[in-house]
C-alpha cells in the first residue's frame, strides 16, 4: 500500500531517527499499521509521521528522488492528504466518493462552502497484499475482504463522513448501442426501449438494473421518406447480485451510499470541461483499459481492452530484475521522461502503443459514423500516470491530447497543486463520484 501523508502545515520530510514530537499516528495506529501491512511504498511530499515499522527496512530500502523521499517498507497503505484543518468546515456537509477498483481503493472526501468545492481528504489503499500479490496487481477479492481494506482506509485517511456514492467497476457492467424505432411520445419511446433491451441482454432482465440514454445526433434521424426514424440508444445494465455486493460493502464499512454508479460516468463528471464537444477518455487501469467518446455528458462509443498498466510493470520487473513494487515505482517516476533508457523506452512502447492504435481505431470509427470530429483526447486512471506518456500519445492523436486533472475542480493548498495534478488521474471516479453526491 502507499501513504502520501500531508500535514496541514508546509514541512519537509523528516529524515529517520529525528525527533518527532507532532506524530500524526500515536503508537496504537502504528502498532494496527504493522499488523496491516505486508508491503509498503511510502510517498511524502511534505512532513508525515512514520509508521513504527523496522528500521532495517527504511535504511535498506531508501530512495532519494529529488523533493519527494520515498520509503519502501513492509506495509500495506496509501495515505493521501489531509486539509480538514486548513479551512473551517461543518462536518455534516461533507459528502465522500468511493472508488472500489481491481487493484486498489480509493477515496476523496470533499464539501461545498459558498458555492465553492473544497478538498478535504483523500487516500488510496493498494489491494494487492490483501490477495497475496504484489502492490499494482490486479485482484478479485470477496466482499468482506474488501469491506475491511475500506474501513481501513476510512480510518487512516480521517474520513469524517458516512455520506457516500460507490462506484460500480466498469467490467462488471454492460453497455450496448442500439438502433430503435423513434417515437414521439415519451412512454412510448420508453416501453419501446424497455421491451427491445431484453434482446441483448444475456440474462433475465428482471436480474439487472436497466438504465438508457437517447445519444445526441440519434434523436429522430431522418431517413428516405418511406422509411421509419429511427432513435440512437445507449442501454446501461448492471446485476442486481452485483449491486447487492456493494451495498454489503458499504454497510460493513459503516458507509451510506445512497447510490452506485458506473465509474465511466463518474470520470466523465470529473474530467470533462466542455461537454458540449466530443472528447475520447481513454482510462488506463491496472488490467483493462477502457477507452469511450462522450458528446453532451453521454457516452456515444465505448471499448475495452485487456491491456493495462501492470502489463508495463511486468515487463519493467522483468527486464530490470526488481520486485514488481519496484517496477511499479520506475514507471511512475522514470517512464517515457528517462530519455537514456532505450531498453525501458521499448518495454514502455510494446505496451502503450497498443492501446493507443485501439483507442485510435476507436475514435476514427466514431468520426466516420456520426460525421463529428473529436475535439481532445484525455488520459485517466492509474495506468495513464507514467512519466512521459502523454507526450508519447501526441503521436497517434491530430488533436489536443492531456491528463486529467480531476483535482482542479476543487480548492486546495495552493502548495499541493502540483502533487494532485501529477496523482489526479487515479482519483478521477473518486472525485467524479463525490461531485455527484455534492449535487444530490
């Protein structure tokens, strides 16, 4: 797991063995951390109270990289951020989104003061431990396992808030584009709908939880004269058992979510400035990547891939022979960026340049089908991080290509802003979900 532990305060990371007189975690937290953890990457960027863990494993394990230090110890967690005690808040208006991805969960906590979205706090918690593999990977843990890693997280992070949205993981979900008989009655256009979807879904559809969406430029499309219009749909179905299974989670965790949502429209919600026009997200997670169009805040191509970034961490492991949380971490801080590596540069390129042919293919499908140009290209997820990688995706796209910045949605310290655009696109269904429980 990581912790990015910030203090309210502006610090720098205290070397081992001073002093500490403000610890953050008193001995009972440190005790429960060493009971935690297995394997720990700790990020700091700013003061932080280090957990009670072996003093060989930070003395043998220490990586100086510039202004962050970064500890390699035994443990499990990723601590990111506390600015609850920077701007005066009523805990009651505080509202938390839940990110429950493959590889790790994540949380932001923010409230409105004014009309203006504040930053509260916000962790991650690596979920690879908790199945026997390494920090990164992929897994499929049961829902009390899972239930757990989240009460820890909520705890360590200083959640203040039961008030949540959880999100429903995008693989577990089915969304199908459909071409259906337009009618100009609204009830009409519903039992049509309502009806036709039990034509591709594969299961009973009194086992799911149906959802549509009338896309934009499919409404009423004119065709020759003697033939019908017709209605671009967009059907969203997610089985109840799976909906079942987060409700469990979050009443283990002590949690009141008042609703689950699909994580694309959660990052839709959290990147996406201009919904006007269209813009490709392409969402690079730990196994799979998902890549979809959105034009009006609707969804109007989707595709994934089983390609993601632990595929890049293996591969680094593999021909640097380190540990996969050592891999993990080259990725992040050296990536594309380190110019005198070919050999990483190729490990890199075989990867990602897969991705972004499929994600080309995608997006040049949906210009020649609705006739519409995409206007950006925006990289997302834990995968979309590396160092250099937006630079190398300028390569495949003729049009402005950038990182999420989920965080600039929200006020923070001006001094972490930097922090939150370099981690923003692992956080975008976290904010994206908070966002929403703001508006409910």
């Amino acid at each position: 797991m990581i912790f990015r532990f910030v203090d309210e305060r502006f610090h720098t990371a205290r070397a081992k063995g001073e002093q500490r007189n403000d610890r953050r975690v008193g001995k009972r937290e440190s005790a429960h951390i060493d009971e935690l953890c297995k394997c720990v990457f700790l990020h700091v960027a700013h003061k932080f109270p280090v957990p009670a863990l072996s003093k060989q494993d930070v003395q043998h394990k220490l990586y100086d990289c510039g202004i962050h230090i970064h500890f390699v110890m035994y443990g499990t967690i990723i601590l990111m951020g506390f600015f609850s005690h920077i701007f005066s808040s009523d805990k009651n208006k505080s509202v938390l989104g839940v990110d429950i991805g493959s590889s790790s969960l994540k949380v932001v906590q923010l409230r409105k003061e004014h009309g203006i979205i504040v930053l509260e706090t916000y962790g991650e918690l690596a979920l690879g431990p908790y199945a026997n593999v390494a920090v990164g990977q992929a897994t499929n843990l049961p829902a009390d396992t899972i239930a757990k890693t989240l009460t820890d997280l909520l705890r360590e992070a200083s959640i203040t808030t039961a008030d949540s949205g959880i999100s429903i993981p995008s693989v577990r979900s089915l969304l199908v584009f459909v071409e259906l008989p337009y009618r100009e009655n609204a009830d009409e256009q519903r039992t049509i709908i309502e009806l036709e979807a039990r034509k591709y879904i594969p299961v009973p559809i009194e086992e799911v939880q149906l959802n549509w969406f009338i896309l934009p430029g499919g409404k009423a499309l004119e065709q020759q004269a003697d033939s019908p219009r017709t209605v671009q749909v967009l059907l969203v179905a997610v089985h109840k058992d799976e909906i079942t299974l987060l409700e469990n989670v979050a009443q283990n965790a002590g949690l009141s979510a008042s609703f689950f949502e699909i994580e694309i429209f959660s990052t839709i919600r959290a990147v996406v400035d201009e919904p006007v026009k269209p813009i490709m997200i392409i969402d690079i997670g730990s196994a799979y990547t998902k890549m979809y169009v959105v034009e009006q805040n609707v969804v109007g191509s989707s595709h994934s891939i089983s390609h993601g970034g632990e595929d890049v961490t293996r591969a680094i492991a593999t021909i640097k022979h380190v540990k996969t949380e050592q891999a993990e971490l080259i990725k992040k801080s050296g990536g594309f960026d380190d110019t005198k590596d070919t050999l990483m540069h190729t490990v890199l390129e075989n990867v990602y340049s897969e991705i972004f042919t499929e994600a080309k293919r995608v997006l040049t499908q949906f210009e020649t089908t609705y006739n519409r140009a995409v206007s950006t290209v925006i990289l997302t997820g834990g995968g979309g991080v590396a160092k250099g990688l937006v630079q190398y995706a300028k390569t495949f796209f003729a049009v402005d290509t950038r990182v999420a910045d989920p965080f600039a949605k929200t006020k923070a310290p001006e001094f972490m802003r930097s922090t939150l655009k370099e981690i923003g696109p692992e956080f975008s269904v976290a904010v994206g979900l908070a966002l929403r429980k703001l508006e409910d």
